[in-house]
C-alpha cells in the first residue's frame, strides 16, 4: 500500500482548521510541506511558523520538501518547528553529504530531491545514508502542473539501485500525481505518492485519498 501525502500547498488558507481535520480523519499517512524561497524556485510559499502551527494540528508525519537555497541555515528551525523528515534539493547542496548528517543529527529522517533534470545515479553516493528520495515529476514551483512521464523510467532505475545495494530507502513521487497515472506510478517502485490539487481540488477529498490509499 502506498504512503499517501497530501501536500498542503493546495489546501485553503482561509480555513485551514477544515482541512487539517479532514486530512486527520482521512486515510493520508503524512502532510507533506512545500517551503518555497522565491530563489531555487519561482515562487514563495511559507516556511517554519505555518509548520508550527501544522504541527500542533495533526499526529501524522510531516514531511517538509525544502525548494529553498542554503537549507543549512534554516535545519534547526524546521526541526523546532516540528519536521520529522526534512528533503532537501541535490541541485542547492554544495556538500550535500553534510547536509544530510545535519538533518539527522537533529534527529530528522534525511531526504534528497531531484529535478526532472537531474539523473538519479548522482545518489549512488548517498544513498545508504538516507531515508528518502524525492522524485520531481514537475518542475517544483507549483502546485496543479502535468506529470513528467520520463520519471517513470527514473523510478524504476531508483528502485533497482535501492534494491541492489539492499537499502529500505523510500521513493516519494513529487507533482502531477492522479488517479489515473498513479497505478503506472506504484507499478514502477514509488512508495509514496504526493498529491496537491488531486487531493484538495476534488469534489471529496477524504474520498479521493481512500482511492490513492487502495491502488
Ligand atoms: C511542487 C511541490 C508539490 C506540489 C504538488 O513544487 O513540491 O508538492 O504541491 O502539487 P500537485 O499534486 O498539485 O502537482
Ligand atoms: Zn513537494
């Protein structure tokens, strides 16, 4: 059974109480958290005080995807603000080996995402290190964009380097995510499926995360 992470970028944020107790009741496994700088990507979202006050909301793991530069300065404070994995993008992180014993010295669970562009063998290196892989399916910036169908050719080159070395390293799917491309997206390895406007823009989400839940 797939993880399901409903990324709250596509929540309403005049009545957010609504949607963090839709999603509590619902079957989602994590709120995923989409921290956006105006910088690495074009557009800004939120960052640790709206994480804090999810945090004090929901009992499910909150998986915070940081599209920001210098995610070094910020670790800690996301860590306060109640992450439990903290992602951070390969194409920002010089060292990003350092980042990842950052994360987990603050006691988070490390993840690394990568751009449509950017091929997965440049994980090989860390690969046992970390928790989490977090597959670009779109172009981060922007919720609602169309999936990129060559990530289910990196999915499963993923999946067969994860299972080559013996890892329990999770492949998390990132943008465009449906109901409908979301059986291909299991078939080639994903475990866990991020879903924005799928979730938030349907008539009953609670409904539409039971779907995702059951594929
Ligand atoms: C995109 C974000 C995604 C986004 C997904 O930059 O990282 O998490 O919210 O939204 P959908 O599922 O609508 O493509
Ligand atoms: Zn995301």
């Amino acid at each position: 059974m797939p993880i399901i992470a409903p990324s709250l970028l596509s929540a309403n944020y005049l009545n957010l109480e609504a949607d963090c107790n839709m999603l509590n009741e619902s079957e989602a496994d994590w709120y995923h958290l989409d921290v956006m700088d105006g910088s690495f990507v074009p557009n800004i979202s939120f960052g640790p005080m709206l994480i804090e006050f999810f945090r004090k909301a929901t009992k499910k793991v909150c998986d915070v995807h940081l599209m920001i530069v210098n995610p070094e300065n910020y670790a800690e404070q996301f860590k306060n603000a109640g992450a439990d994995n903290l992602t951070v993008h390969i194409e920002t992180c010089n060292h990003l080996h350092r980042n990842i014993q950052q994360i987990k010295s603050l006691g988070m669970k490390a993840g690394v995402a990568v751009n449509p562009h950017t091929p997965v063998s440049g994980l090989s290196d860390v690969l046992h290190d970390i928790d989490l892989v977090c597959l670009m399916s779109v172009n981060p910036g922007f919720g609602g964009q169309k999936f990129i169908p060559q990530t289910l050719e990196k999915i499963k080159q993923l999946r067969k380097m994860i299972d080559d070395k013996g890892l329990n390293v999770l492949i998390e799917i990132d943008g465009g995510v449906t109901l409908d491309n979301a059986p291909s997206i299991i078939a080639a390895g994903a475990d866990v499926l991020v879903a924005g406007n799928t979730v938030f823009k349907s008539a009953d989400p609670t409904a539409t995360i039971k779907k995702l839940k059951s594929l």
